[in-house]
C-alpha cells in the first residue's frame, strides 16, 4: 500500500491586505514542518491560499473604487511574492474563486441540504465583518464585536437564509475530542473548544443574501454562501476531493493544521469537524491553534502602523547586518520559532532580533564556521584534513542533540529542537577551545589537529542538515562552505544520524561569513535622501548626504556651545499631514513654527497615521537646509527619539506656542 501523504495546512488568509508578519508566522512555521517532513523522507503536501470570497474583501475593492474580482487579482499574487521570499516551499496555492473549489463549495453545499443538515430559515442576529462572523442577539453588547481582539461595530442582519445544523454535532464532537487525543493543541486551547461546545452550540447562518460577490448557493442565485463555509472546504478541494480520489484517499485526513487562536475555537474545532461529519468525512488528525504576536508590546493592527512587512524586515536587517537577503529571511524564521515556545502568545522586538542575530547566529553558529574553516584554510590547504580517529566525545554530544532535535519538531516544540542544535554547536565551540589546534600544530601533532578540524566539521554539516528545515538558505551556505558533495535535501534526515560522513581530502569553500555581526553603534550606511530607512536608521530624514567631515564612528563628535547656537530649534504644529506618495515610510508635513507655514517631510509613516498628527505639537529642526526628498521641498527635520528604530515624536510637556525655541 502506498504510503499517506503528509498533509499539512495554514489557513487561506483574507485578502484585503498584504500579509504581515502575522501571518507570516504561521506559513513560516507550516514551512519548517513540511520541510521537516520532507528530510524524513515523507511525501508532503503543504497547501495555503486566499480567501476572496469575504465581505470585507469587497468593502476593501470598494473603498478603492474597483471591482472585487479586480482587486483580489491584484493581491493574492502577492501573497505569492511574499511567500516566495520567505522560502515559503508550498505546494499548492489555492484561492477561492478557482473553478476546482467552487465546485467543492457546491456541492457539499447540495449535499449536506440534500441529508437535511443545511435547511431554509430566517436569520437575525449581528454580523461582523472585520471578522466575518455571526452573533447572537445576547453576545452583542453596545453594539461592538464580542471578540475582544475586535470589538469593532457589528452590522444587525434580518434575511431569509441557510442554516447548518450544527447543535446536532454537539455530541459527537466532545466524543471525536475524547477519543482523540492529540487532535486539538495545545491542550490548553483544547480545554476552551470543549467548554465552548460543552455551553451550547447553535445552528449557523451559511448564506448570505448575493451583492454581487461569493458562490451561489445551488439553484439560488440571489443567495452566497457564508464565507467560512466557503474557506474551510479549501482543505478538502486541495487533498481532491471530488476531483482525485485516489489522490484524496492518500492525502486525507490532514496531518497538521496550523492556525492562529482567533479561529481555532468556533471554526477551526468545531463547524470544521462538524462540516466532515455531515459529509462523512473523517476531521483532521491534528489542529493547531498558535498564540498572537504583538509588536513591540501592541496589537498588531493597520490603523498602528505596525503590521510590519516580513519581506521589507528582511531588507532591513540585511542592509544592517550586511549578510545576504535570503538569509536576513532565514534570521527571522529563526528568531520567529526560538523566542518561545511554539503555541502561546509572543511579543516582536527589534531589539531582541537583533540580539539574537548577533549572540545566536553572528557568535555562536558563525564563529563555529569561520574560525574551523580559516584553520582549514591555514593548516591544510583549504582540503577536509583526514582523522586519526573518532572523537567519541564530541560525537556523542552531538547525535544526541539531533536525536533530541528530532523529537522535538515532530511535535512541533521547535524551541527545543533549536536549543538541541545550539547544543552541538556549543559543543563544538568548546571542543575547539579545549583542543587548541593551534597549540597542536606548533607542538607538530598535525594529526591530532586534523581530527579536531575534521570533528568540527563534521558537527557543521550536521547542523547544517538538522537546522535547514528553519534556515535553509544559511545550511545551504554552511553546506557549500564545508565543501559538503550533494546536497541536504538528498541526503535527508539519516545523514544527520551519522558519524563520519564528510569526506577528506575535498576541497572546503569558506570562510565567507554568514551571519556578519549588527554593531548596535554603527553608523547607518548612508542613505540617499528620501530612501526608506532600514531597521534603527534616522527617521528624521537627512536633506543632504552627511558632511564630508563626519568623523569615524568610534569618536563621539563634540560641538562648541556657539555651534549649538547656530541650531534654530523650535515648537511647531502639524497643520496637515499625508503620506509621499510612491513611499511606505515618508509623511508629508505642513507645519507652523511660528513664522508661517512650511513643509517638512518626515520618516514616520511606519508609526504614526497622518490623521493622528493633525494639532500636535512637534520639536523641529528649523534651520536645516531645505532639500528636495522624492519631488517635496523639506524645509526642516522632526525630532524624535529612535527607540530600537522605532520613531517616538517629541512633544513638549505642557501645551506651548508654536515658535517657542528650544535651548
Ligand atoms: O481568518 N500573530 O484569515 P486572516 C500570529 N480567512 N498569527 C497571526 C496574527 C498575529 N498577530 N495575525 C494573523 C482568516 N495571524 C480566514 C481564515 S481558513 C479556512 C480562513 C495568522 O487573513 C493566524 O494564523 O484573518 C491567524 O489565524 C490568521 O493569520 C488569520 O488570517
């Protein structure tokens, strides 16, 4: 019998904006597994996707004044840039409106009415479309979504309408969730989906009357079916249902479904399943239900303007650090699923990636590699030195790290599996420092050297195996530098079992670093005016290039009282604000410092929405030579603190006129 495929999803995201490193999150982490899979030897499937059929998503196509199909057009394909760029190693992408689902929706629509589990009644109630959900007359109060990560104004909705049946599953469902354990994580997230189920569960509105925009419901084209009935099935219509059944029989049940808490409970753990069981299909084996990530100590939200672009932090810490943009990428994946432990809430800091970078990746992992290989380089030429012997200790640190390592990404604690690796690479590190090949080599016991140098090299090409599920770019460079034959992903997950694979007497190829360090002090690399600043670079935009006279980086500049002098800072306010148009990061400023109105332009769009500015009061530069930035005159700079490359406006403490200097 053939083999089951090894099935795993993220849910298919809305499409009314770009993806954020929310849901980077959860692709990311559906990557590091399927990749995971794969070096096992398993076949995968990894699928994820867009979800256009939501009300939002029209409201969205609407406020730009275009049409839905033309706007989803325009942005699931970036999705698919974004994903590209992250080392996203998907499958299947599906998107809603493709012919392939839309059948699927149909007719497990016609069937489930056809057994009597879909039927016609009236729904009243609230809808909210933020999170495109439906609540009862006594969950809404104050007119605001219950969901407290929404709470935004939900809509009152009376219309004829679709119900599924879904208090008749109740039972069958706590009974699926008893004789299964495993099939909901966390555990602690298992226990809210049986409280929430064990409270009541109510039949659910599956249609919505048709605006132009959804799937017909069968033989009734004035109605659309309610969107999450839509999404869910996409699990089905990629595994084939209908289409492929032996492709189906081998790929379904899912093995791991990903998402975040906020559609665990209600969709993911309950109308899900139930949905299957209607249709007589079996649930997945397992969902997975990860906390939320906040930014900086905040919800991540559009109107904060902190959704942070994954690709662009990427850019951002490649241009700080200097190492290469895909592995910039493979940083974040790293610090992403290392900061905590895979399922409960985290909290994104500039700071602590930029820690991590430089003790994890820069120290430890890096120095491993360049000083091995410089030692190489200098003592043998460049060539894999043959061994004496085996190191037995180190060899045993290190397979006993990969065989933690495994267990723990097969479920899924890819903190721990990452603390194992670190494990060999400290192990290596040390092994290093207590051998001293270069006390050997000047006492002339080359040998005992080369079995050091081979060990540690052979510890490089391990990690580089185990750790390219979460970093494939860097262990593909580790790889190349080594001078490993082949490649990780033939070789799979048993050559990381074993010791003394790494052949001698082939060439290595390093050091090249890979991981250069972020010196937190260094100057930023000069920016052209106007360019968007990476991570923790000037937000206050300089007009001009710096001075020829800037002085090295080491020595803090001192200034005269008298050049202080020459500095006409003052209080100004923000009369009007909008963003440069063409820019992510530049605001637009119309502000009065007391003499009259100028424009002064501004690196703060990431943080600040212009409408919040309007009658604040501001600190500014207001003798800076004026300069053009992206075709506008600025006449001045903005003040603000620069806490971890994030801008904090400066404002006074109390309300002053504008024009008043600041000495
Ligand atoms: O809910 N932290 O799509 P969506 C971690 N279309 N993960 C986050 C996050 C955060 N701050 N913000 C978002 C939908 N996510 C539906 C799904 S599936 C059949 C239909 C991730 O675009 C997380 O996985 O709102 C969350 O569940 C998902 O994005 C929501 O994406």
């Amino acid at each position: 019998m053939e083999e089951k495929v090894f099935y795993i999803t993220t849910p298919i995201y809305y499409v009314n904006d770009v993806p954020h490193i929310g849901n980077a999150y959860t692709t990311m982490v559906a990557d590091i597994v399927a990749r995971f899979q794969r070096l096992l030897g398993r076949e995968v499937l990894f699928a994820t996707g867009t979800d256009e059929h939501a009300i939002k998503v029209a409201e969205a196509a609407e406020a730009e004044g275009i049409d839905p199909k033309t706007f989803v057009d325009r942005i699931a394909p970036k999705f698919k840039e974004v994903w590209k760029e992250l080392e996203i190693s998907y499958d299947d992408f599906i998107r809603t409106p493709e012919p392939r689902h839309v059948r699927v929706v149909q007719e497990a629509f016609r069937r489930l009415r056809d057994s009597g589990d879909i039927y016609r009644g009236v729904y009243e109630g609230w809808y909210c479309v933020p999170d495109e959900t439906f609540f009862r007359e006594s969950e809404v109060t104050d007119g605001l979504c219950p969901n407290p990560e929404c709470r935004r104004p939900v809509q009152w909705v009376q219309e004829e309408t679709y119900y599924f049946r879904l208090s008749a599953y109740q039972d069958r469902l706590l009974q699926w969730i008893e004789s299964n354990p495993g099939c909901l994580q966390p555990e602690f997230r298992k226990n809210e989906v049986v409280s929430f189920i064990k409270h009541g569960l109510q039949d659910i509105s599956v249609s919505r009357a048709n605006r132009g925009w959804g799937i017909p419901v069968p033989d009734e084209p004035d109605k659309v079916i309610y969107v999450w009935f839509d999404a869910l099935l996409n699990y089905i219509t990629v595994a084939g249902w209908l289409s492929d059944e032996e492709k189906f029989h081998r790929t379904w049940p899912a093995d791991l479904q990903l998402m975040g808490k906020d559609i665990f409970v209600r969709f993911h753990s309950t109308f899900w399943p139930a949905m299957l069981m209607g249709l007589g299909i079996q649930p997945p084996r397992v969902l997975f239900g990860h906390g939320f990530w906040s930014v900086e100590g905040e919800k991540i939200s559009k109107s904060r303007g902190n959704a942070i672009s994954p690709a662009k932090l990427a850019e951002d810490l490649a241009s700080r650090s200097g190492a290469k943009r895909e592995v910039a990428v493979d940083a974040i994946r790293y610090f992403m699923v290392r900061e905590v432990p895979f399922g409960v809430d985290a909290d994104f800091s500039r700071s602590a990636l930029v820690h991590r970078f430089n003790s994890d990746l820069a120290n430890d992992l890096g120095n491993l590699l360049n000083r091995t290989l410089s030692m190489v380089g200098s003592y043998f030429d460049g060539v894999v030195p043959k061994p004496a012997g085996v190191a037995e200790e180190i060899k045993s640190e290190v397979l006993s790290a990969v065989a933690e390592c495994e267990t723990a990404l097969s479920s899924l604690e890819f903190a721990r599996g990452l603390e194992a690796i670190w494990r060999a690479v400290s192990a290596g590190n040390r092994f290093v420092d207590e051998r001293a090949p270069w006390r050997l080599m000047k006492e002339g016991k080359r040998e005992e050297a080369a079995t050091v140098l081979y060990s540690v090299l052979e510890t490089a090409r391990i990690v580089a195996i185990t750790l390219s599920p979460v970093m494939p770019s860097a262990a593909r460079e580790i790889w190349r530098q080594i001078g490993s034959p082949g490649d990780f992903e033939s070789v799979g997950w048993a050559a990381a079992l074993e010791w003394g694979v790494l052949p001698s007497g082939i060439m290595t190829a390093g050091p090249q670093p890979i991981f250069p360090r972020i010196e937190e002090r260094k100057r930023e690399p000069k920016a052209e005016a106007g360019a968007e600043s990476p991570v923790g670079a000037g937000f206050a935009i300089p007009p001009q290039q710096a001075p020829e006279e800037t002085k090295p980086e080491a020595e803090e500049p001192v200034i005269s009282y008298d050049e202080f002098k020459k500095l006409d800072i003052r209080v100004a306010e923000i009369k009007s604000a909008e963003q440069v148009a063409g820019t992510d990061k530049l605001l637009q400023l119309t502000v009065d410092p007391g003499d009259g109105e100028r424009t002064i332009v501004a690196g703060i769009a990431q943080w600040y929405e212009p409408e919040k500015l309007l009658g604040k009061k501001i600190v500014l530069l207001a003798n800076l030579q004026p300069a053009k930035i992206r075709g506008v005159e600025s006449r001045g700079m903005l003040l603000a603190a620069d806490v971890d490359g994030r801008a904090i406006i400066l404002t006074p403490d109390e309300d002053v006129p504008s024009g008043a200097k600041v000495r």
